[in-house]
C-alpha cells in the first residue's frame, strides 16, 4: 500500500513510520528539516516538503497514494500551554490543514483517511464508561477538534473510509508532558484536580500501533486508550512511586477555574472503553494499564 502521512516526525509519527515500513508499505512523508529527513531515510522513507496549508501543491504531493495518514499538530510545550495564543498553531492545523488534506486525499483517490483526534474533549462522566456515543463538549481551546473530525466524516460521506482516533492523555519517555508531570509530583504536587476522578491514558507506543492497525478500520470514531483507566490519585499516585517521590499533594479544584478552559478539561473524570477498536481489529496495547507502562517510560527515560 503506499501511504501519504502528514505529522510522521511527531513522538507518534515516528513510531508509525517503521511499523509501516516493516509491514510492506511504501511511505510518503512531509519532512521539513535535514535531521527529520535523515531519521526517516533509513526505513525508506521518500521526504516530501510541502505545506498542508498549500491546497494546490498538497493535492500534487498525495496524488496516486492509496491511503493517508494526519497526525499533524503543534501542540505547546507544557510550559507555555496557558500563555494567549498558544494553542493558535495546532488549531489553524486541525481547522485548514486536516481539511486541506482530506480534500487531497479525496481527490487523489485514497480509499482511507486516518485522522487523530483528543479524546478528552468527552464531558465529565464520573465513574461510568465512556465510549464513542457518549456526548463530547470540547473546550476553547481544543474546539478545533470537530473540525479535524469533520474532515474525516466529509471524506466518508464520499463513500470512503474515514477514520477518527480519539487518542487518551499520551505519555512516553520523550513526552514532554510526562517530564512536566514528574517535575511537579518531585516538587510534592500532583499536576491534576479531583484524585478520585478517572484519567484515560496510552503510551507513544501503544498509540502508534493503533493508527497502523487503523488502516483496516471501516470508517467510524474509535478512542485509542489502554485496558484500565485509573483515577488521578492512582495515576499520580504511581508516577511518584516510580521516580522515588512521596505521594503528591492534589490542589484545591477551585485552582482548575483559575486554568481556563484547558483547567476545566483537566478537572474532567473520563473513564474512556477502547472496546470498540479491540473488537474491530486485532489491536490490543501493549501496556494495558498506566501501573506497567509509565515505569517503562520512565525507565527508558532514564537510558537516554
């Protein structure tokens, strides 16, 4: 299959590009840096440098592949993420650019369209499961997200197959988030409100094989999030344990109002089912809970 993918030198990208590469796939990425373009050679990776902000170029670049991918974004770092404007980029991305790229894809003839999405964007649901029919209220500042979706639903309704994956809170060893995260639980506090609220959760890894797995998927909304969500005191709770911290402190939840939007998405208990994706393909995580897989990050974060 040749395969078009748009954000494959992401944390995620990355880890897709050799599952395709090792399956047979013939890969066309955009690479816009001589590093990126080194690191994606050795799979046999061909490097396209285009925008997807430029309809007419990118419609020439995805012509003739038969499926592709978008994992595009330009997520802030966890240090800037409540300064105005931060999260401007990443939704210009989900709003124009997943847009521009379905339309290519359309017209270029791709049979499927894999788009990422941000599961947290499900209203609060205390300690009930939530999987793709539960009601979504996304924030001000991940609104874009209907969008990034709504390029994949267009792309179904031209009889293909359009698929959304609502990925659950990432973690890696080379997430940023997750280095956020162990500063503040070795500084005593838990980054998070509500300790026995639910926290939905996949690693890098875990998220990667899914969007391989996605390209067998007939169109629809799938969550991509481990076995066992767990809630925050739990999740924090062992984050602490493996980097040697006491049990961290969770602030006050009034603190979340003082957190905008991304504050009122943070205080959200969201139990997320991956049942729907499992039953549909044969992926499964390979860290079915949070417990085994934030250790191995860590670890492994700590060989680098």
């Amino acid at each position: 299959m040749k395969i078009f993918i748009a954000g494959g030198t992401g944390v995620v990208g990355t880890r897709v590009v050799p599952l395709l590469a090792s399956a047979g796939h013939s890969i066309s990425a955009i690479v816009r840096t001589p590093e990126s373009r080194a690191a994606l050679s050795r799979y046999g990776t061909r490097p396209v440098d285009v925008s997807l902000f430029d309809a007419d170029r990118l419609r020439q670049a995805v012509s003739g592949h038969d499926a592709v991918i978008n994992l595009a974004t330009a997520v802030p770092p966890a240090s800037q993420a409540l300064l105005p404007g931060a999260w401007r980029a990443n939704a210009r991305l989900r709003r124009i650019g997943a847009a521009n790229l379905a339309a290519a894809a359309r017209s270029g003839g791709a049979t499927c369209f894999v788009q990422e999405s941000f599961a947290p964007i499900y209203e609060d649901a205390g300690d009930k499961w939530i999987d793709e029919r539960s009601p979504i209220r996304p924030a001000r500042y991940n609104q874009a997200v209907v969008d990034a979706e709504r390029a994949a639903d267009t792309f179904t309704s031209s009889g293909r197959a359009g698929v959304v994956l609502r990925f659950a809170f990432f973690y890696g060893p080379d997430s940023d988030f997750l280095h956020q995260m162990i500063a503040n639980v070795r500084r005593g506090w838990a980054p998070g409100f509500r300790p026995d609220a639910y926290i939905s959760s996949v690693s890098h890894d875990d998220a990667a094989s899914a969007v391989a797995a996605a390209l067998d998927l007939p169109a629809g909304i799938y969550n991509v999030t481990d076995d066992e969500p767990v809630t925050k005191r739990e999740f924090f709770g062992t984050l602490a344990a493996a980097v040697g911290a006491p049990e961290p402190r969770f602030p006050p939840s009034w603190v979340s109002h003082l957190l905008g939007s991304l504050g009122e998405t943070l205080a959200r208990s969201q139990r997320m089912s991956n049942r729907k994706l499992r039953t549909a393909t044969a992926w499964s995580p390979k860290y079915p809970s949070v417990r085994e897989g934030l250790v191995d990050s860590i670890a492994k974060r700590r060989r680098t």
